[in-house]
C-alpha cells in the first residue's frame, strides 16, 4: 500500500513538472537582474547584491543589480511591477515603495499586493532615535518634554517623504503628542552628517551606522526602534520600555518578482536564498552588523508585506498624511 502511495505521489510531481511552462524548466538560460529602487550603497542595495550573488553561484548564470532609483523608490518599483513574469526580472523589496507609498501617493504605477510575488524576506534592521549631544535630553522622555514646550521648533530629518523614515517618526511624534517640523535629504549618510555637525535637531539612524557616532560622543541615542534591545547597543533602551507604547519601526529588505511568475521560479530561487540565510555563520555576519535575519518564505513575507500596509496606512491616517 505505501508503495502504491508513493508511485502515485511520484507520477503526480512528474506530471506537474511536465507541465510547468517550458522556460521554468530551463530557468535561468541567461542573466537575471534585481532592480534596487534606491540608490547604491544602501541596506536595500546591499541585501540585493548578496542575493545576486547568491543566485549566481547557484545558477552558474549572471546576476546584476541594477540601480533604478527615484521618487522614493516607486519608480524602479513599477518597472519592476511591469517586468515580464518570468523570471529574470527581481525586485530588491523595501518598505518605502511597498508598504508606505500606497498611503501617500494617489497615483501609484503599480499595486504592491496585486503585482508582485514575494519570494524572501532577507532581514530587518532598527534605527537609533539620535540627537545632537548639545541637546539637553538624557532620553525619550525628556525629548519629549522639550518638544511639546516648542511645538515645531525641533527638526527632524528623513531620507525623503514617503520613506520609513519619514512615517516611523510621524508615528513617534503621534503616540507622543508632540509637533516637529519635517526636513527631508536625499540620503540618510547626507542627514547625518548634518546631524552630527549640530545642524538638525533629531534623526533616526540604523543602529549599526548609529553606534560608532555614539560611542563617540557625537551623537546621543535617546532609544532604539527595536522591540527589544540591540546587541550592538544594549544599554540603548527601546522606546516602549520609556512608555511610547506599541511603537516600532524596521527597515526591511526581501525579494520579489512581478506577479504571475511560475511558482517553480518562486520556489527555486526562496531555495537558494533561504539555505545561507538559515546557516548560523552567516546569520552571525549578519547580526554583527545590526540585522535581524529573517528567511521567511513567500506566504509568510505576502502576509507580513500585508500587515505592513494596514499598519502605515493607519499611522498615515492618524498623523493627518494625506495622499498626494
């Protein structure tokens, strides 16, 4: 009897495979490129180039990213979005054009949960909430003291409207009943030399690039954004352990590919990707610079890219962010 279940298991698979599409069973016959819709350099561009290089040992095929930046990523996004469904076209995923933009733009080119596959969250990272040493607050609470006693006096700066930057500190500013004025930059390596040079009041800066700055002095970390304490920064405290409830905010990368990509596609590369990711030495690499690494396959990044959506839409809402 088992015998016969495992024949009829076996000829069931070899049927399904038959009549997969012919270029999945031949897949990749030639390069592949990941579009990053941001500018090199970054956690997005950095997480995409470990894939593609992935991939290109696994595939014994060219992988290439290709820096497609612009409109706080929506616009490398919809050229991914309207990539041919076939594999050779794979978006390095961030939560600025996924999971935010739909919130704030009213024409977006592309519907993050219609027109995309996820294939593999690659990890998340938390930011430092930091300002200039010069600023008289030890921590969270009394920031946001000073704050509420000059209502739009203090500066905050992000990497651009739109990003998660952007949202997480309306956020902050929300749940702490306070009012900042908003100075958006290009990059985050741009704010943060300013930051540094007592030219912008607060900023949220990843904990890894955050860290050196602060064991320095020259920037003081009123909290982190993490749920729990950082290894990097352990006696940073989270900002629900000073009382701003149900805050948190990530930076996240994964991979995608557009909608309609045959499962086979989706399966052999969250393969590839999810074997290193599940290995302890390179999640101890990863770690050590401040990233919480994931893994997570497609139902499980679909259904958190979901929860993102509904979260950023609900803090957009309750901060009075109106889509333009």
């Amino acid at each position: 009897m088992k015998n016969s279940v495992r024949t009829v298991l076996a000829f069931c698979a070899l049927a399904a495979f038959a009549h997969a599409p012919a270029h999945a069973q031949t897949y990749p016959s030639r390069p592949v490129r990941i579009i990053v819709p941001l500018p090199a350099g970054g956690p997005t561009d950095t997480h995409s180039r470990w894939a593609a290089q992935q991939l290109n040992v696994a595939f014994g095929q060219g992988v290439v990213v290709e820096n497609r930046a612009g409109a706080a990523g929506t616009i490398g996004t919809e050229a991914a979005a309207k990539a041919a469904p076939d594999g050779y076209t794979l978006l390095g995923g961030n939560p600025g054009p996924l999971t935010i933009a739909p919130s704030l733009r009213k024409h977006l080119g592309y519907d993050p949960l219609r027109d995309f596959a996820p294939i593999t969250l690659i990890a998340r990272s938390a930011s430092c909430m930091c300002i200039h040493p010069s600023i008289p607050a030890r921590d969270l609470k009394e920031f946001v003291a000073l704050a509420k006693a000059s209502p739009g006096k203090i500066n905050y700066a992000t990497p651009g409207v739109g990003t998660v930057g952007h949202l997480a500190i309306e956020n902050f500013a929300t749940l702490a009943g306070i009012r900042m004025t908003h100075v958006p930059y290009k990059g985050a390596a741009l704010y943060t030399v300013d930051l540094i040079a007592g030219n912008m009041d607060y900023a949220q800066i990843q904990i890894f690039q955050a860290v050196p700055h602060v064991r320095a002095n020259r920037l003081r970390c009123l909290a982190v954004t993490a749920v729990a304490r950082s290894p990097l920064l352990p006696e940073a405290p989270t900002a629900q352990e000073q009382g701003l409830k149900g805050f948190s905010s990530y930076n996240w990368n994964g991979i995608l590919a557009p909608s309609g990509t045959p499962r086979t596609i989706i399966d052999r590369i969250h393969a590839v990707l999810s074997k290193p990711l599940h290995n302890p030495e390179t999640r101890r690499q990863m770690e050590t610079l401040g990233y919480e690494v994931s893994g997570d396959g497609p139902a499980e990044y679909a259904a958190f890219i979901r929860s993102e959506v509904r979260k950023w839409a609900g803090v957009a809402k309750a901060a009075g962010i109106k889509p333009e």
